[in-house]
C-alpha cells in the first residue's frame, strides 16, 4: 500500500503572506504550485478568488422606531440561526440570550398600547369630573331658588351630594366606586332628580362611568408587572448581543477552512446588510410620512378647536375673533393640551378639553414676592408731625390734618399704615 503524498512550492509576490495546507486560501498571487492534487489547488483557488477578502456587517440598528427596531433584531435573529451555529462560532447561551432581548422588546412594544388606554381614561375622567361638578352645582344652586317646585327637591339632595363632596380629586379607582354609590343614591329619587332637569346628566354619568372601568381592566390585564418597564432599557443590550454576533460571523469568515464555508459566510453577510438596507430605507420613507401624519393632525386638531373658541373667548371675557389657536400641542399627564393666543394682549395660553368645551388651564401663582413685611418709621424729628403717605396719611407741620381719609396715628388695625403718620423702611422677611 502506498502512501498519497502532495508536494506544494510557494512563491510569495508583495508584502502579503500566507499559509496553506491544503484547505485553507487567502487571495494571493502565487508563483508556482506543484502536486498531485493540482486539480483539486486550482478549483479552490478559482472559488477564492471570486470570494472578499474579509467581510463586515453594515448599516446601522440604532435609528430605528421601537416597533420597527424589535422587527429588525427579529429578520437578523432568523437568518443568523438558519446556518450552521458552529461553523459561525455562535454559542447556544448566545443566541438564547439574544433571542429573550428580542421577546421583551416585543412584549414591551405590545405593551406600549398601554399609553392610549391611559389617554383615554383621563378624558373620560375629564369627561366625569364635569358632569359631578354640573350635578352638584344644579343641587346645590337651586336650594335657593325662589321657585318652589325647584327649591324643595333641592333641598331633599342636597344633603345627598354634600355626602360626595370633592369626589372629582380622588383616585382614579375610588373616584369610580363613589360614583357608583352616589349612582344608586340617586336612583331612590328619579323624582327629584327630573324636577331639576338631572335625568340627562345622570345618565351621561353612568354610561362615561363604565367606560373609564371598562378602559382600566384592560390596561390591569395587559399590564407586565415583571421585567423591564421600557424598551429604552432593553434596546441597548439587545444591540450589544447583535454586535456580539456580528463579530464572531465576521472572524468566523477569516477562520473558515473551506471555500463552501465561507461562501456560506458572505452569503450570509451580504443578506444581513440587504435587511439592514431595507430598513433603513423603511425607515426614511417613514419620516416622510410622520410629516404627512404631522400635517393631517394639525388639520385635524384646527376642525377640533377653531370652533370652540367662540364659547372660550364669551367666557373669558375676550372679543369675537380675539383667541386663536396656534397649532402647538403638548401632553401633561396623558392630557393634551392646546395652546390660545389673544391677539388683543399678544398673550399664550394653554387650554383643554373638558366635556366637549374648551377651558384654559388655571396656572399656579408663583412664590416669588410672598413674605411678609414689617414697617419700621424713621426716627422723628423735634417738632415734626411726619410726612404724608402716598394715603394722604399723617400731616405736614405737626398737627395738620392729612389729606387722606385716615391720619396715621389713628390707625388701630396697623394693616399697611405706618402708625406714625410718616414714611419708613420695609424689611421683607420671606417665608420659611
């Protein structure tokens, strides 16, 4: 029996270097090669050279909406794991750990539609704290009335809605369970109720009253109550995994020992960035059309307000034509709220939308100028009566009388009076 044996002779032309062993090929420029299996040399070496000499994952993975982002490591996981993990250097823990990132970004992705469940319930809960303050304020005025067929069914509720008072600032949750009683309370006197004209809005009441509960036991059994909270958490690592991958199928091409193995590779590269290109073109396209989406949204939000703004401005006490609505949108704790101009006073102002009414949102006073004041009188001269206030209090030469109503020396209450008829210095001392 007789051995097989192969003799090689390698020049090497350039800088670059290589070695071979009867598998593995880089693209080079050889001299002379001499052996038995010539044949078998030069059929590898015609499938290398139509081979690159390295290959790189490219495009990005970042810049992508979350939706779209989820569905990308998605298309990238599933052409990854249709080859050979070995030949890829791909371990199982690997791929695993990359593939439950993929889940939770879905998962949370689904569970973002929390978002709108919530943008609904407070506008029914705007919707209900307006028909509790129109039921209560119709009890409550009408207790006074001079007429009798409306005063004394007033007066047999009211006791009743004071039982509710400030309802409308609970919790969410208990707000809906006292509306149910006060519900049932009124229920056991539909007369007095229609003799005020209520039957409409108590009805309202109801049905708004249900579908808040409705709209939160489904935000309740789509709630994740484990894992992470956004995908603005799990999007970073789950790109760190890609990454990950990426760099053992690009080793894994410059390792390969066969021409078919990588082929494979760059087949597959070469498919990672086809999705990767078409994603990011999606992903432009997109843009185009959230402009178009911003666009219809203004139009739609002008057909919304413009017409209210006639009631606004006869309640606020502004001219017909004066309050306009600017097109700015912004949302404070799930509400939207949409931004006024007065063209009289050239002022902004944020209004929103309260049972189907347009109401500007009461801003809080701020805390600068708060403190209070002491009045210490400057040391009198001999003879001097003090100087008169911006009042008229006190009196010039002594014992004149001032102008004003009042002289500063008889001023018990010492409320913004200078007891001594003259000017002094103010010390502000601010609140602790």
């Amino acid at each position: 029996m007789h051995e097989k044996v192969y003799f090689y002779a390698v020049f090497v032309i350039g800088p670059e270097k290589m070695m071979f062993d009867g598998h593995l090929l880089q693209k080079q420029t050889f001299g002379v090669a001499i052996g038995a299996n010539l044949k078998d040399y030069q059929d590898m070496k015609k499938a290398n050279d139509t081979l690159p000499r390295y290959v790189r994952v490219t495009g990005t993975i970042t810049a992508h909406t979350s939706a779209m982002h989820g569905e990308l490591h998605q298309q990238l996981y599933s052409l990854v794991t249709a080859q050979d993990r070995q030949k890829l250097h791909l371990t199982d823990e690997l791929l695993k750990a990359w593939n439950d990132l993929i889940a939770q970004e879905v998962e949370l992705n689904n569970a973002q539609q929390d978002t709108e469940l919530t943008a609904k319930m407070q506008q029914l809960d705007d919707d209900r704290d307006a028909l509790l303050s129109q039921l209560f304020s119709t009890v409550r005025n009408n207790r006074r009335s001079p007429v009798k067929a409306l005063r004394e069914p007033a007066e047999r509720l009211v006791k009743l809605v004071n039982s509710y008072k400030g309802i409308q600032t609970e919790v969410l949750m208990a707000e809906s369970l006292h509306v149910n009683g006060l519900l049932m309370d009124l229920a056991k006197q539909p007369t007095d109720t229609a003799a005020l004209g209520l039957t409409a809005v108590i009805a309202m009441l109801k049905t708004t009253n249900e579908e808040f509960e409705e709209l939160e036991l489904k935000r309740i059994d789509g709630t994740d109550k484990s894992g992470p909270t956004s995908t603005k958490a799990v999007r970073p690592l789950t790109d760190e995994k890609f990454y990950e991958v990426r760099g053992n199928v690009e080793a894994a091409f410059y390792y390969a020992t066969t021409a078919t193995d990588k082929q494979m590779i760059a087949t597959l590269v070469d498919n990672l960035n086809a999705v990767l290109a078409r994603y990011a073109t999606s992903r432009k396209s997109s843009k185009a059309q959230q402009d178009i989406a911003k666009q219809m949204e203004l139009e739609s939000n002008h057909k919304r307000i413009d017409p209210l703004l006639p009631a606004l401005a006869a309640k606020t006490g502004h001219a017909a034509g004066d309050l306009s609505f600017t097109g700015r949108t912004q949302s404070v704790k799930k509400e939207t709220r949409y931004e006024v101009l007065a063209a009289s006073t050239g002022k902004k102002q944020w209004a929103r939308l309260v049972g189907g009414e347009l109401v500007f949102v009461k801003t809080k006073p701020s805390a600068k100028g708060s403190g209070s004041a002491t009045l210490k009188p400057k040391d009198k001269k001999p003879g001097d009566g003090g100087s008169p206030g911006k009042g008229g209090d006190g009196g010039k030469g002594g014992d004149a009388p001032g102008k004003g109503k009042d002289t500063g020396g008889d001023d018990a209450s010492g409320k913004g009076k200078n007891p001594d008829g003259g000017q002094g210095d103010v010390t502000v001392t601010p609140k602790a």
